[in-house]
C-alpha cells in the first residue's frame, strides 16, 4: 500500500488506465504506423510508452530526467510496468513518446472522459486551461524604451491607416528615428551623468505626446473603417 502522495496519485491513474483498455490499443496502432513490429529488438510495448508519456507529463520532466527516474525509482518503474532489466534511455522514450500524435492524445482523452462519465467523476462539460510562461528573448521594461515602443507601433498604425480605400484625410509626423537616437543614448551611456543628462534634454516625452495625439485626432477616421483590419 503506497503512503507517499505521490506514489497514491500514480496508483489511481494505474487504475485508471487499465479500466480503459481502448487506450492501449489506439498506442499500439500509433507505434507500429511507423515501424515494422516483427523485427529488431524487443522494445516497450504501448502500456510501457503510454505510462511514461503521462509520467513525463505528470511531473514536469525532461526526457533525461524521465529516464532517471525510471531507473532509481521503484514507484516509477512500478508504474510504467518496466520489466526487470529494462531501463529505457532518453533517446527510446522520446522516440516512442513523441510518435504519438495530437489526434491520438486526442482520442485517449475522449477514451478517459467516457470512463469519467461512466463512473460518474467528471461529466466533461467544462475545460481548465492554464496558460504557460515561457522565456523570451525581450529587452528589459525601462521607461524610455516602453515610451519607444508606443511611438513605434502607433507611428506603424498610423501609416497602414494611409492605405485604406478611400484614404483617411489626417497628417502625422514619423518620430521614430529622433527617439530612438535618444533612446540609444540613454541606454548605452556608461556615465550617470550623462545619463541624467540625456533625460532632462531629451525630447521622447514630447514626441511620444504628439505621437498620442496623433493616434487620437486619427481615431475617429478609423472609426469608419472598423470592418478594416490594422495588424496589431
């Protein structure tokens, strides 16, 4: 009997699991599309694949980390159902786990809903979706450059707006090359000093004001052409 929480958790979704044994053949179909089942080496059968797939899902993991633990953890091992002897490398899970396709978690998961239905634990009438930080390459959220990046994206709108049919009848000016020169001075100076310096003469306040206005005066033209799409 497990009393890990851990351990409990994998020993429900074992049961689970095998409550729906559709699941296994609908693997089983999605491995052999691929490769020949008569020939090489034995390898994992559907169940095994199956069960290490939730599992890297399950805990986050990466695929060497996946096979780590399947090697030292016997709640691993005993839920992946690996025989004695079996550790399986990074390389064999990945190319088992991702040989599984979106239509195929698709129907697995239609397969466990029903299972949900029956059992009357989930009716499937609503979704959880959580959303996923992922790390970009963006540069840090200073005031000068957010200041930049209003007047570059506005200053953009502004023109595609020239484009529309009939042409909208409003003057703007492109600020975008003076601010950012400025912003580049501010940005790149070593000096403090100067630093303040560039802040206190520095004129993207008042261009990205104008900028503004500009996007304002010009609202009410856009307004007609609401069916018309701007890239954001």
């Amino acid at each position: 009997m497990a009393r890990n929480k851990i351990a409990k958790e994998l020993q429900l979704i074992s049961h689970v699991l095998d409550a729906s044994p559709k699941v296994l053949d609908v693997v089983y179909q999605e491995l052999v599309r691929s490769s020949c089942p008569t020939t090489g080496r034995e390898g994992m059968t559907a169940d095994q694949v199956l069960r290490c797939a939730l599992l890297k899902q399950y805990r986050q993991l990466t695929y060497e980390e996946l096979a780590f633990h399947l090697e030292d953890s016997s709640s691993f091992r005993g839920f992946s159902r690996l025989e004695m002897g079996q550790y399986p490398c990074k390389s064999i899970l990945q190319r088992n786990i991702k040989a599984l396709r979106e239509e195929t978690w698709e129907t697995i998961n239609q397969v466990i809903l029903g299972y949900a239905k029956q059992e009357k634990i989930e009716s499937g009438r609503k979704v959880r979706i959580d959303a996923t930080a992922v790390e970009t390459d963006i540069h840090h959220p200073t005031d000068s450059t957010l200041l930049a990046d209003g007047v570059r994206i506005i200053t953009r709108w502004l023109a595609e707006g020239k484009g529309l049919s009939p042409p909208p009848c409003y003057a703007y000016s492109d600020h975008r090359r003076v601010v950012k020169k400025r912003v580049l001075i501010i940005l790149n100076t070593n000096k403090e000093a100067v630093r303040q310096g560039a802040y206190r003469s520095n004129p993207l306040r008042p261009n990205s004001y104008c900028q503004f206005c500009y996007a304002l005066t010009c609202s009410s033209f856009f307004l007609n052409f609401c069916n018309h799409t701007i890239s954001p």
